[in-house]
C-alpha cells in the first residue's frame, strides 16, 4: 500500500515525459511510499526504469478514458494525476511528510513553466523557457466545497477557481473509487479536470488549500492545455472527447470546441450527475465569449444581439473582464530561464515566504 500514486497520462510526447520523470526521481525518488504510473496511449511505446509502473494502449481513445483507466492501477491513500509536461513543486517531499490522510483533497497555489516554443508576453525574447509565478505566504485553510461550486456556477463554468480535483491536486483514492462505484467513471464530462472537480466537490464537504506551489504546470507544445485554450474546433472534429459527451451536448451552450464551452459542458454533465441542483449561469458564458472569442462567434453567426446581450451590459462586462486580466497579469512575476526546471525550483524557495523545503 501506498502513501500516493501519481499518475502521468501521455500521448506519445515522451521528451516531456522523460524530463517529468527525471524530476520526480530528483525530488521523491528515494521514497518508497510513492508509486508512478504512466498511462500511454500514443502510437509507439518506450523503455522507462522498471520502477515506473509503464503500461501502453496504442488503440485510441478519449482522453477520460485514459485517466479513468490509470486511476483503476493505482493503490496509494492518494491519487495525484499530472500532465506529460507538469511538475511537482520544491516542498513537494516535505508537504508529504507531514499529509494528514484525514482530509479528502489538497489543492494548490500553481506556478507555471513554460517550455522552447512559448513567447513570454511583452518580452523581447521570440521564444525561450520561461516561469510565471507570484508570491506564496504558506497558508493553509479549508474551503467548502459548495460554495466553491457555486463560485464556479456563478461565472457560467470558465473559471474552476479551486476546485478539488485529482488534477493537479491530491484526492484519497477511496473517493474516487466511491465515484467509479456510482457512476462508472471519475470523469462525466469532457473536460476531465472541470468534470473531476465538479464530482470530487459533490462528494466531499471540505478540502485543503495550501498557498505554495507544490504543483508546476506546465507549458508544452501541443498540450492539452494549450489545445483547450488557444484551439477552437467542430465538436465532431475533437479526436480526444468522448463521444458520448458530444450527443448529450446542452442546448443552452454553443456546440462548438473552445475552453469556455468544454468547461460549462463538463460542469453540467457532472452536476446533473448528483442530486443538489446549481444553475449554471449561461448569460455569464455567452458573455465571456463574446468578450474572448468575438471572432470565431462571428463566423458561426452569434452577435451580442443573437445572444440576448445589452450594450451596456457587454460594456460594463468588458471593462471588468480586462481589469481582471490586467491584475492577473500584474500579480504574476515572470522570468526568463537558463537552466530548465533546477532554475524554476531555485526562484520558486526563494519566493516563499515560508521555508517550504
């Protein structure tokens, strides 16, 4: 039995793969209460030390599909799920010598690295690796699950603000198997880190919030994340969505492939999974739309008008949606790299303000 499982779903993109393993090697190697598992689903499979518990599918499917897979080969008290180009944070080692296997979830304050290929915004540089993070105070509180589901409701599902999910965040195995026993799946909906986070937060009252950067996420080419947020696609073009997600597909969100729409999606297809009724708020996503993809709206026929928006709503929205953007962006420190992921550890302890090593 093991303290946690992490596991590491890939596609093939085994250069980012190799340097995740190697860094968690680093860092909890030594440990031998933590197995990894890495799920492969990509054409071709590959050697890794027989230490990675390495399990390779070359028949294509959803992405859900592949996450629920690895979670049924884990054992660990916990499930941690990271992305092919995510690390774990410097105080990783520390924070699971001291985990209180009492509560049901951990979430996170992230930092993100940015791999060769990214443009760091307003920077000189054409491409480079790059880290994007802030200060973190080490504080601990507990957050009710409702109210953060609420919250998430509240801004028509384009914000997961802290959801407990096993994506990026830690959740006792023992509630995920309770979700598989219920509903088949840790995952209904398309979007897995939303459709966890929706799911997890139904199950358990409260979860832990721990303000260090104990999770890095990571910046890839042709990640997921990147897909999800710079990507817009048919719905029937999406080779990675389950299908079934697509005919159940709401009528009050636009069928169309674009972050905000997968995540209201996924929020809806997992909170009709549970009893308690949250409306989602769909003037609040139509408007992020409007305000993030005016563009693409166009050419699929939605004006402001079409989707029932004033002028001085838009307006108003508008201005508070750039304001948030414009503090966001003023809140995170951004630096250039020279020596990959030991620079991001090194600039990461030294923005603590508690030891966290």
């Amino acid at each position: 039995m093991y303290l946690l499982s992490i596991i590491i779903p890939t596609s093939g993109r085994h250069q980012t793969l190799l340097k995740v393993l190697d860094d968690i090697n680093t860092k909890i190697g030594k440990r031998k209460d933590v197995e990894v598992i890495v799920e492969d689903n990509g054409k071709n499979s590959i050697s890794l030390d027989n230490t990675i518990k390495y399990f390779h599918n070359p028949l294509k499917i959803s992405i859900t599909e592949n996450f629920d897979r690895a979670i049924h080969k884990t054992s660990g008290d916990f499930v941690l799920i990271l992305g092919d180009d995510d690390f774990i944070g410097p105080g990783f080692n520390k924070f699971l010598d001291n985990i209180n296997k009492d509560i049901s979830a951990y979430r996170f304050k992230k930092a993100f690295y940015y791999f060769n290929g990214h443009k760091m915004p307003f920077s000189w540089q054409k491409k480079s690796e790059w880290l994007r993070f802030q200060k973190y105070s080490g504080a601990k509180s507990f957050i009710n699950s409702q109210e953060e589901l609420i919250k998430v409701a509240n801004s028509g599902g384009v914000n997961m603000f802290n959801l407990p999910s096993v994506y990026h965040g830690l959740v006792k195995r023992t509630v995920l198997m309770s979700l598989f026993s219920k509903y088949d799946t840790c995952f209904p909906g398309p979007s897995p880190d939303m459709a966890n986070g929706v799911a997890v937060a139904n199950e358990i009252d409260y979860f832990m919030f721990i303000d260090l950067p104990l999770i890095i996420s990571g910046k890839g080419n042709r990640s997921k994340g990147d897909i999800m947020v710079e990507h817009s696609a048919n719905l029937n073009n999406v080779k990675h969505i389950n299908k079934k997600y697509i005919g159940s597909w709401s009528n009050n969100i636009l069928k169309y492939w674009l972050a905000e729409t997968v995540w209201a999606e996924s929020f809806l297809q997992a909170q009709k999974t549970f009893p308690n009724k949250i409306d989602l708020n769909f003037n609040a996503l139509n408007i992020t739309l409007l305000i993030n993809h005016k563009k693409t709206l166009n050419i699929l026929g939605y004006n402001r008008r079409k989707l029932n928006i004033s002028r001085s709503v838009y307006f108003i929205e508008f201005l508070k949606n750039k304001l948030f953007k414009l503090k966001k962006f003023l809140n995170f420190k951004k630096v250039i790299l020279n020596g990959g992921i030991e620079d991001v550890n090194n600039i990461l302890i030294t923005s603590s303000s508690k030891n966290i090593n």
